[in-house]
C-alpha cells in the first residue's frame, strides 16, 4: 500500500469514530488509534485523562537545540443529531468531522512520515485536544504549561474555500482570529404589587432593558466588536414589579486592546443604574484574541516563499470564531492556522474537503518545518 493509501485508509478509520466532544470513550478510540501511529513513528506519546473529558493526547519527537514546533490538532468533532460516515468520492471526502478536523490530523502524520524519511523529525511536539470545540477547557493548565515550552505553533483546523473556483491556488491562511467572552448579568430590585408600588417602582426587568440598549451600542462590526444579550429571564408575575432579571453577554472583540477598553465601558454600564437596584456581572468564559506577532510574521513569510515557488497565491486572513491558536498565541507562540485540508460546509452531515488537498498541506508544512528548523 502507497503512503497516501494508507493515510487515507487512517482517515476513514477515525472519521468513521463519532469522537463529539461529550464522548469521551469515542474521543479516546481516535486516540488509540492515533497513539499507534505516533508510536510507530518513533514518537514519545503520552496520554492524560479527564474524569469528563476524553485524554489530551502528546508525542514528542526526538529534541535537539533549536526552535520548538507544536502541531496543534483536536480529537473531538461537533456533536449532530445524525452521524454521517467517511465516503470517498470523486476528488472529494465526506463524512462529519472529516474538514474540522480530521483530515487535519491526517496532515500532521503525513508531516511526521516526511520529516522521518528525510532525518528532520526532531524539536516537534504534537498536541491534541479532546475538547477543542467546547473551548478546550478540560486541560487548560497542562495545555498552556505545554504551550509555553515551544516557539512556533502549527495548527490543523481546516483550510476554507472563501470563493468556489480558489483552491488549489489561492489558500487561505489563518494568522487572526477573533475572541471572545461570556458574562452573565443580574439585576436584584424589591419587588412588591404592581397595584401598591406603581410610581417609584424599582423593576429589575425594566433596569435590564436600559443596559441591554446600551451594551448593544457598543457595537460596531466594522472593527469586529460585537455585543449580543442573547438570553434573557426573570420575574415572577404580570402583577409583580420584578425582583430579579438574569441576562448573558456574548462579546466578540478583535485585540486586547479592544477588549481592555469594552470591558471597563461594560463594567460602566452594569455599574450604573437608573433605578434602585443592584446589579451584578459575572464573567463566565474568556477566549484571548489571536493578534500578529513577530514570529507569526516570520512563519508567513516562510509560508509565502513556498506558495510563490508553487505558484499559489496565500492570503493572510482572520476568522471570526477561535481555535487552540488563540490561547497559544496568548502566550507569544508565532501561528499559522487552517493548515489542514481545504473543504467546507463544517459542522453540517454535508462536511467534505478535497482529497488532493490532505496531500498539498503535507507537502506545504513538510517544507515549512524543514525552513523553521534551519
Ligand atoms: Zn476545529
């Protein structure tokens, strides 16, 4: 059986696990099967469990002075009501979870195969989560003390065909994406009859309405802002001035700096009050924005040397929604993402990317690698 054979033999056998993220035992057949594979590669794997989530997966390679790579990937695909199995057809693989991201993973062993049949497999370290979709929160601590002993990070979400007609030669590389945070409001008031409390009543509902219309000013799409009070209750009855109205916040924010600035106009807002009330905010979820750095640059520059030698055109782009790429640029990795296969239609039982594509990203990181640990 030829390599690419038998990589897509591997990805059929771990498309056709339904790895959702709340599986933990499925999440962890993928990583069995995965193990396998690193071990066999001459990796140093090793598994950490989780009482809820499935294990966080890592193989080192050998390691040598240098830069250090990571070769981010999750385990885990987005759980659907109807599971649908790998198919290979035409120039195309289907199957859930197939683009986000398991042909990803299927990118990095064929990196791995690379590296060793040409002596290059040293200073990489993969690191797969088994809990990217919901965050990737079950490891936090061991991820981030992981991420802090690298240089670069390499990360498998899947390419995007932003036009129909792109790919193979326009590729779209992630080096932004947009954060995010979660927070939750309430608002506590005294209640009382509607009949005896009309005037100067203190209604926890009505206190709400004001903050709603004045977070949601706040946003401005332009520069990737976002504000949204998408759930709302509270109350007790129509005749019933409301003692208590709970809301939560999404904000979406595009850098720091941005963040830093919205969260003291926030904290204004909840902190200023039109009734006699209190309120309160609690922040639930916070997921830094991935921003340009040096390093990030470099890995482009590098990655551009490549397209323009293969005549692809590579774009610089930022997704709206995050990956593992934003905590490990938080700590000051260079990235580059989406290195995965090209396909589309994520999250849906319409999943596909190009087979040829799995095979153009292996060759693509292959000689990246090769470029950064020169
Ligand atoms: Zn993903």
């Amino acid at each position: 059986m030829n390599q690419q054979t038998l990589l897509l033999k591997y990805l059929e056998k771990i498309v056709n696990i339904p790895s959702f993220t709340e599986e933990k035992k499925a999440v962890n057949k993928v990583n069995d099967i995965l193990s396998k594979i690193l071990t066999n590669l001459g990796l140093k794997v090793f598994r950490y469990p989780h009482a809820q989530a499935g294990d966080l997966l890592v193989a080192q390679s050998a390691m040598r002075s240098g830069k250090k790579i990571a070769l981010l990937g999750h385990t885990d695909i987005v759980s659907l009501p109807h599971f649908t199995f790998f198919q290979n057809k035409q120039n195309k693989c289907y199957g859930n979870g197939v683009a986000d991201m398991k042909a990803g993973l299927i990118v990095i062993l064929g990196v791995l195969q690379k590296l060793k049949a040409s002596g290059e497999l040293y200073n990489v370290t993969c690191i797969f989560s088994p809990d990217e979709e919901v965050g990737s929160v079950a490891h936090k601590a061991r991820l981030h003390h992981l991420y802090q002993k690298q240089d670069f990070a390499l990360v498998f979400e899947p390419g995007l065909e932003i036009q129909p007609g792109d790919w193979p030669k326009k590729m779209w590389l992630v080096n932004q994406r947009n954060g995010m945070s979660l927070a939750d409001i309430e608002i506590f008031g005294d209640g009382g009859h509607v009949a005896n409390k009309i005037i100067n009543r203190n209604s926890a509902i009505e206190e709400m309405a004001y903050k709603i219309i004045h977070l949601h000013k706040l946003t401005q799409a332009k520069d990737g802002i976002l504000l949204n009070v998408g759930l709302i209750n509270g109350g007790q009855a129509p005749n019933v001035i409301a003692p208590y109205c709970r809301a939560s916040l999404d904000l979406r924010i595009s850098s720091l700096g941005q963040y830093n600035i919205l969260r003291k106009k926030i904290l204004h807002i909840i902190q200023t009050n039109h009734l006699k009330v209190t309120s309160k905010i609690t922040e639930k979820m916070f997921i830094p924005p991935l921003e340009l750095n040096r390093k990030s640059e470099k890995l482009f520059v590098l990655a551009k040397q490549y397209a323009k030698e293969n005549d692809i055109l590579l774009i610089n782009s930022r997704r709206n929604g995050g990956s593992d790429a934003n905590q490990a640029g938080f700590l000051g990795l260079g990235i580059l993402d989406a290195l995965g296969a090209v396909g589309a239609n994520l999250h849906s039982d319409k999943e596909w990317v190009y087979t040829r594509s799995i095979f153009d990203s292996i060759d693509f990181v292959g000689n990246i690698l090769s470029s950064l640990q020169k």
